[in-house]
C-alpha cells in the first residue's frame, strides 16, 4: 500500500465499509475474475478442457443453539437493536423486569432443566415476544420500526416456534415445526441453515469449488458457489454450470462424485451447456439391487413404441401411464397382471408385494436412458481410469480448509460469506501459479511415517 513503516495505518472499520460496498456494487467476483482473465491470457486456464468439482460445509460464524435459547436470543437481539436505535420507545414501552430474563445472552445453564419446566418459560418468552410484536405495530410506535431486520427475524422466529391460541402463544411440539430448509438457526446470521451429511451436522452453508485438472498446467480454480447448506449438489449444479458458461470456462468433461448424478443433469449438463457429466450414478437403492440376486428395473424390457415393459420371464405389462411417485418425482408406471405373477417360479425375487403382483416406476425415456448409459459405463475400464483424475478436488478442499480456513466464515450472510471464499479462491490460484512458475512439484497425499516404514513389507 505504499505506506511508510511508522504509518499509523487506518481504522479496521474501512475494511468493513469496502466489503459493504463490493456487495452493493455487486463487484464481489472482480478480483477471481481478473485473475482467471490473466491466467486465460497466458493459456493457464482454457474452456474445454477437464474440470472437477466437489462441495464442503461451512459452519457460520454463530453459535448452534438449541430451539429455547434460539427464542430468547432472537427476542434480545431485537431488544439490543430497538435499544440503539429507539432508547427512548424502549423506556417508555418495556417492563423493567425483562431486564433480568434477557439482560444476558441465552445460556442452557441459565434456563430450567426439566421438559415441563422448559415449556412454561418458553411460552412465558413467547407471550413477551407477543407483546413487543404488538407494541410495534401499534399506532403510537414508528412505521419505520416494522422493517428493522432484527424486527423481521423476530416476528418470523415466533411464527416457526410458536402456535396463536386465543390472547397467548402455545409452544409448538417437534412434530409442528417447519422443515430445516426454512427455520432460522440464529437471529444473528437468519440465512444460515442447520444441515447433516451422514455424520457431519453443522449450522451454516455449503461451499462448490470447481478447477481445472489437466497434467501440463496448474490446477486453477474456475467457479466458487456459495450456497444453502441444505441444498443438494446435484441441485446445485445448473447454478454452476451457468456460471462457468458466463465466465466461458465450460468443461468438456466434468468430473462429479455421486452427490451431483442425477438423470436430469446428466441430460441437461450435455443438452443445455455441452458437458459430459462424468461420475458414479447412485444405485437405485431397490432391494432387488441390493439383494443381488432379484429383479431390478435393468432386468426389465421397455418398449418405448408401445408403452409397454417384459419382464425377466417374457411377460408384457399394462401400458406405461403418467404419475407421480412417493418422492413426488414425474414417472411412467405399469403393472402386470396377478395372474402371471402368480404363476411365476421367480416372483420372491421380483416383488414382496401383498397384491402378489409386480409394478413398475421408470423415469421418461430420456432420462431413463441418460441413467442406464451411465450405470453401464461406470463398468468400463475406459470410465475407471478418467474418474480417478476426480480424487485431486478432495485435495484442493483440504487445502482450502486447513491452510485458508474456509471451513469457518469470518461474517454473518452469504454475501459476505460468498466474498470470503472468491478472495480465499483467488489466494490459492495466485500460490497456486506462484509454485508452478518456481517449479515446486505438486504436494502429494501424505503419508504418516508408521505407513512409510511399513510399506516395503506389506508389499
């Protein structure tokens, strides 16, 4: 910056004010963008080539708290912003003895242990949560006090937590609650959602990195989607592909795990952008397929013309008709006649239904196809050999988390969440080109000295 060495520098606050104007001026990807323009300049970085890409949590800069301290927290926050901006309407409105109850932060040690207990204090927050939703919108506060954001949090807050009965509130039961994807964590940080992946369970977002992987070039990163945490890959995907498609860095080949195959993205991905989606389908989670030796949709026959499915032992089915599955997906369904079911030698491997007779579900026929190819190729040599080239993002990801601490966002909202990681994205590409001009090999997957020594006699 050209400072002098006794320069007394500037207030930490400007660097608050410039993120604050980056986002307002939607500028947030500028300095990513101009790197990859550099790096596309001296043919580092090219369109049509190879690319991966994997996703990892982000746990937000809040803390996890369970649905009671959420309820006083989310009241004393509003109460701490109405306190700055309105002291003298909060004097004049609020009892004084709310000071005891929401004067300090939530803490479990503070709030009664046994679960009838719980539910009177709660319904007790809920009522004072009430009153000052009311207070509020009554004539004699300012209209402008509706659309203070912590007021907002507040009212939705209580709408997820709390059920209208008559003049009071009624605490809701775990099985009235909204859906994860829609119930705020924290009043502190409202876009951030609680997720689980198997084990892992965090409150925050979810991060996508996409990067090139060719062996005459370094590995740059080209995409960074900052996203719901609750939002699946594969429905992240088209965000990401029309992303690379504005910035002209589409892949030829994309190489996904199994979290973003899917039929529709294996058709879309080649239909709408020209990629060839490249990963290990999901299994059909049937107990046929499982089982290993029973029945599974590949054993069947379709006949598109005609709309009608053969089974393994040469029987047709009804004629293939719209529906809607239990996951509310658009399928095709048939099913065949009880009588040739019941005369079948196999029928305990095709079906436990009681009715004694097989039905059928299948994706329209391009996805179904789209489906089958990839199954069937994720047998081939071919296949095993490009996939492995999938491994390096997990790389990349460690990188990211342990070395630039993008696990952990440093500010509240996917904004500036989504900032954080362009700049720690742009970080590595520079370290990243830095290493590759200087001739420092690729770090390799680390092995512990124990795993050193013992290798030559496991061999």
């Amino acid at each position: 910056m050209c400072l002098e060495l006794d320069d007394a520098g500037f207030d930490y606050s400007v660097l608050c004010e410039f993120r604050a104007r980056l986002l307002e001026g939607g500028a947030e990807r500028r300095l990513f963008d101009k790197i990859l323009f550099l790096l596309r300049e001296h043919k580092l970085v090219k369109a049509r080539t190879r690319q991966r890409t994997d996703s990892t949590h982000v746990v937000a800069a809040v803390r996890e708290l369970n649905r009671l301290e959420r309820v006083v927290e989310t009241l004393r926050a509003a109460l701490n912003v109405l306190a700055s901006v309105e002291p003298a309407w909060i004097r004049a409105t609020i009892p004084s003895e709310w000071v005891e109850r929401y004067g300090q932060r939530a803490e479990a040690s503070r709030l009664p242990t046994g679960d009838k207990e719980r539910v009177v204090f709660a319904e007790a927050v809920g009522r004072d949560g009430d009153a000052l939703l009311d207070a509020i919108w009554s004539a004699d506060a300012p209209e402008w006090m509706r659309s203070l954001p912590a007021v907002e949090t507040l009212r939705q807050v209580w709408v997820q937590s709390f059920v209208p009965v008559e003049d009071s509130v009624r605490w809701r039961q775990k099985d009235n609650l909204p859906p994860s994807s829609l119930r705020i964590s924290s009043p502190y940080d409202p876009e951030a959602r609680y997720a689980h992946k198997r084990s892992t369970t965090w409150v925050g977002y979810k991060v996508h990195l996409s990067e090139t992987c060719d062996e005459e070039t370094p590995h740059i990163i080209t995409n960074v989607h900052t996203d719901e945490a609750i939002i699946n890959d594969n429905n992240a995907l088209p965000q990401i592909h029309r992303q690379l498609s504005e910035a002209e860095l589409l892949p030829e080949k994309h190489l996904v795990d199994a979290g973003y195959i899917e039929a529709t993205q294996l058709v879309e991905s080649r239909r709408e952008y020209g990629v060839d989606l490249i990963g290990r389908p999901q299994g059909n989670g049937r107990w046929q397929h499982e089982q290993g030796n029973g029945f599974d949709i590949s054993h069947f026959i379709i006949d598109w013309e005609r709309l009608e499915v053969t089974c393994p032992a040469g029987k047709r089915s009804s004629t293939l008709k719209p529906m809607v599955d239990g996951r509310g997906n658009n399928v095709l369904g048939a099913a065949f006649r009880k009588a040739d079911c019941m005369k079948c030698p196999s029928l305990s491997q095709c079906t436990k239904a009681k009715t004694k007779r097989r039905t059928i579900n299948v994706k329209p026929q391009e996805l179904h196809e789209a489906l089958q190819t990839a199954r069937q190729r994720e047998k081939t040599e071919e296949f095993k050999e490009e996939y492995r080239k999938r491994a390096g993002i997990e790389g990349t990801i460690s990188q990211a988390v342990r070395a630039f601490g993008m696990r952990r966002t440093r500010y509240l909202g996917r904004a500036k969440t989504h900032l954080q990681h362009l700049a720690t994205a742009a970080a590595i590409n520079i370290e990243r080109v830095a290493d590759w001009l200087a001739g420092v090999d690729r770090e390799q997957t680390r092995r512990s000295a124990f795993t050193r020594v013992m290798m030559p006699l496991a061999a």
